[in-house]
C-alpha cells in the first residue's frame, strides 16, 4: 500500500534538499535582529489558504538553515598534545651535550655519563653532581653521595676533576672513587695518581695518593690523613711542589745484659803506640765539588724518570724546572721543591730517587737550587 503526498508536501522536500545541498549563507544575525526591532509590527492579515501553506514551508525553511548553519560553525576538535618524555636507557649518557651547570641525579640505578675519548663517569644510586666546567678542563662538583670515574690517559697535568665543598681531586688519567660524606670526603685510588688540594691552588697539592690507596679529607681538602701507597706534600707558594723527605729518627737497640756479657780486661797502654791523629774538622757547609757532583747525580736521575714516566708521542718534549735541595748535616737531603712543579708521575720518580742521594758531612748543611732542562 501506497500514499501519494501532497504536491505541496512534495514541493517542500524538494526545496529542503536544494538547500542542504548549497553553502550555508553568512548571515549577520545581530543586525537581522537590530533591524527587525526597529521596524513596525506588521497587522496580521487574513489568513488565507495560500498563507497557510506558506507559513509551515517557511519555518521548516527557517529551522533547515539554522541547523544547516550550526553545522557548518562545529569547531573541529584540537589534537591532543602529547608531552616529550626523556626515556633514561642502559646507554650512558652523553658529557658532551650537557649543558654548563647541568645538574645530574641516579635514581634507583647508577647513572653513567660518558665524555667520549676523555673520561667516563658514574654517580652511584641517589648521588647527585653537577657540570661546573665542560670544556677543556671538565669538572664535576659532587653534591650528595658517591662517584667513580675512569679518565683516559693524557700528556696535559689535568684533565678531569671532581670537586666536593672546597676539595678538588684532580686527575690526569687514572680510576678513582670518591664519597661525599657530612663533612668529610674520601677518595680511593685503584689506577693512576690522583692530586687532592683545596679548590683554587691548582699548581700545589696537599696530598698525592697512588694506585691501592684511600685517604679522608676536611672538606677544604687542606687537612686529611692517607694510607696505602699516598703521600702528603707541604705547599710553600704559589706555583710550588715541596716535598718532606726527613727520615724517621733510628730506633735504638735494647741495651746489653751487664750480668750475662763477659767482661773485657782493661786494655794496657802500648808504651810504643803512636798517638792517634786528630779527626779532621768537619766544614760548615758541603763544599762545591761535593755540591756539584750531587747535582751531577741528580740531572742524571731527572732525565731518567722525565724520559721513563712521559708518554711518548713521537715527538720532541721538554721542561723546565727549578730543583731546589735541602740538604742535612749528615748529607741526606730533607726536602725537595720543583718549581714550576712537574707531572705527578715525574716527581714521583723524582722523590724515590733523591733519598738515596747523599752528601759530605756538615755542620749546618746547605740548601740550593738548580734550573734543570729536562728533554725527551
């Protein structure tokens, strides 16, 4: 069964799809609605049959273009943004993009950061550090809790530090371990030879601690005590390295049993015995052959441990210093001052030498210096 529609009906479906069909028009609706307001109300006509068609078709009109227009005016919804995350791997993380000042923290897992071809550092769980200086020179200032590093070996004095309040340990390519603790700080040496001085004094160390050895310091790295295989060095001015090599005082031998020991005879005057010569006196100070050939032995040894202890590059290196010896009045030497002080590894050398050389006999001993060319 079928029902034929109206052509009115039919007309006004017709003219509903022409208009869903076109663009919705631009309409000013507030100044549609001013205008409406100012004029007249119209009287309301008789109503006829033509008025009564045209009315339902011109509201059906009427609310098509508004629904027509509410469409068109849909804002269409905004891309949900998505916040960039930092994912943290096992890869370490790269020194060289950190910025100066960055500040690092490890949270439940070390955390490793690698300058590639320089050195490689780790904060251990919960420890935190920040990047004072990244460029030639990198540093790290250790706020809270531990780090270890491995510096890779290099010509230049330092490469890499770590600084904790007022210390600084520097390295030159070594692996070491240090602990920041309430008010102290403690470093352990496994590679290499690391310097611990108060921050600032770059060119005199307090303390030199080498391969298996651990020391605790103040945290103005002035103040500390070592064991293993480590040394303290006396800084005595700016650009200086002064090293104490006074001997420990001999310890004295129990004295003999009187009871059990023979007792010897008294020794009876040789009537033709020649009186004994009086002993010669012994000079003030070493005189200057004695000096000289000292300092004979002492280039000798210099160059030894300056050719021994610099890497070799293929090429041409030299160094000046000044070699300061302070000599005893039995001939050993006290102290040793370089100035400007030398590679770590040099005067190390240097030092284990030196305390073998001895010089004459003197009343107040002597101290001197020498300029030294050292070359490879």
């Amino acid at each position: 069964m079928s029902v034929e529609r109206r052509p009115e009906e039919q007309a006004l479906d017709s003219l509903i799809l022409e208009l869903r069909e076109q663009s919705s028009p631009n309409i000013d609706w507030d100044r549609v609605e001013a205008r409406l307001l100012r004029e007249p109300r119209p009287e309301a006509p008789r109503a006829s049959f033509s008025n009564r068609l045209w009315l339902p078709a011109a509201g059906l009109l009427a609310v098509a273009a508004v629904a027509t227009l509410v469409v068109s005016r849909k804002p269409e919804p905004a891309p949900l943004r998505v916040k960039p995350m930092a994912k943290l791997g096992n890869m370490p993380l790269n020194g060289d993009q950190l910025a100066l000042g960055t500040r690092v923290t490890a949270g439940n897992q070390p955390l490793v950061v690698e300058h590639r071809g320089r050195a490689r550092w780790t904060l251990e769980p919960h420890a935190t550090a920040q990047v004072s200086n990244a460029g030639e020179f990198l540093t790290v200032s250790l706020e809270s809790g531990a780090l270890s590093a491995a510096v890779v070996q290099s010509p230049k004095p330092e490469t890499f530090a770590v600084e904790v309040g007022g210390t600084r340990v520097a390295v030159h390519g070594t692996s070491f371990r240090v602990v920041r603790l309430a008010e102290r700080v403690q470093v352990e040496v496994s590679e290499g030879t690391v310097a611990v001085e108060a921050s600032g004094t770059h060119s005199a160390p307090a303390f030199l601690l080498r391969r298996d050895s651990r020391g605790n310091f103040a945290l103005d790295g002035r103040t500390g005590s070592v064991e293993g295989n480590a040394s303290a060095v006396v800084a005595n001015g700016s650009g200086r390295s002064h090293r104490s090599l006074a001997k420990a005082p001999p310890v004295a031998s129990p004295a003999p049993d009187r009871e059990k020991a023979p007792t010897a005879p008294p020794a009876q005057p040789d009537a033709a015995a020649e009186p004994a010569a009086p002993p010669e006196p012994v000079p003030v100070q070493p005189s200057i052959s004695d000096i000289e050939n000292g300092v004979s032995s002492a280039v000798e040894l210099m160059n030894r441990c300056f050719n021994d202890q610099t890497r070799s590059t293929g090429i041409h290196v030299s160094a000046n210093t000044g070699l300061t010896l302070s000599v005893a009045p039995d001939g050993s030497i006290q102290s040793v001052t370089f100035a400007p002080p030398l590679a770590p590894a040099v005067e190390d050398c240097a030092v284990s030498g030196l305390r073998a050389l001895t010089f004459a006999h003197s009343v107040e001993g002597v101290t001197f210096t020498r300029l030294l060319e050292l070359s490879r």
